[in-house]
C-alpha cells in the first residue's frame, strides 16, 4: 500500500513482509486488541528503578495535513522500547493513522488542530507510522 506511492525499489524488500503483516485488513479495527499476549510476562519482571535510570524520553512527532499534503513525510527517527512516542497533528481532514508496532495501533485523525495521540512500541523493530487515507508514511522509527 504505501510502499507502491513512495520509494519502492529501496523498500520493497522490508516494506513488503511489514505490511503483509501489518496491514492485511487495514479497515478493520482492532479487535484483536486483548490483551491476552504478553500479559502475564510483562508484569513485574522487570526491574525498574527510578534512581536508576533517567526517565523515559518522550519522542514527539508533530505532523501537519493541509490540502492533502502531509508533513513530515519518511522521517527516519529512534526511540525506545517503553519510551512514550506522541503524534501531535493539526488537520484539516479526516485520516487514519496507523502504527505498524506489535501490537499495532489505530488512531481516527479528525480535521482539527491540536490532536495528540500517543502509544508505546513494546517489540524492538522499525515502526511505520502511516496515514492511510492519504496513503503517506510520516515517519519510520526505529524501536530498540
Ligand atoms: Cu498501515
């Protein structure tokens, strides 16, 4: 899907396992949001001092819609596993972005300004953050 609009011989290879994966059913929504997998190992095993370790970085990502155009569009960024990662978009239409984490997330972009959507990536690995509707990818991050 977005991989056809954008750069296609560099990321065939990569974009077309992610989004086999990722975006099969794209207008479904996350129904496959239980929270069965991982549950009972994420918690607790890890050891999280707070003196131990600076608090987590926030990445935040600040993105513009305006007349179809999208910026920015295939930022290449870092973060985190754990790490928050805000999307601030002002729009002036209606999308739908995509977080090609596991577990993916789904947002509804409304036309406004000042939305902020935030979610955390819990599997090292690179995440596309795409708007659907426009068939954009804002940026790729890659999670360690
Ligand atoms: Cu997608």
């Amino acid at each position: 899907m977005i991989a056809l609009s954008t750069s296609r011989t560099l990321v065939a290879l990569t974009a077309t396992a992610l989004l086999v994966a990722g975006c099969g059913g794209s207008t479904g929504s996350g129904d496959a949001a239980g929270s069965s997998p991982g549950g009972p190992a994420a918690t607790g095993g890890v050891p999280q001092l707070s003196d131990q370790q600076a608090p987590p970085e926030q990445l935040v990502i600040d993105v513009t819609i305006k007349a179809g155009e999208v910026s920015p569009t295939n930022e290449q960024l870092k973060s985190k596993v754990g790490d928050p990662i805000v999307v601030r978009i002002n729009s002036d239409a209606a999308d739908q972005l995509h977080v090609h984490s596991n577990p993916e997330h789904t947002f509804a972009v409304e036309p406004k300004f000042g939305q902020s959507f935030q979610f955390t990536v819990t599997v090292p690995g690179k995440v596309d953050v795409e708007l659907h509707d426009l068939n954009r990818t804002i940026a790729t991050i890659a999670v360690q």
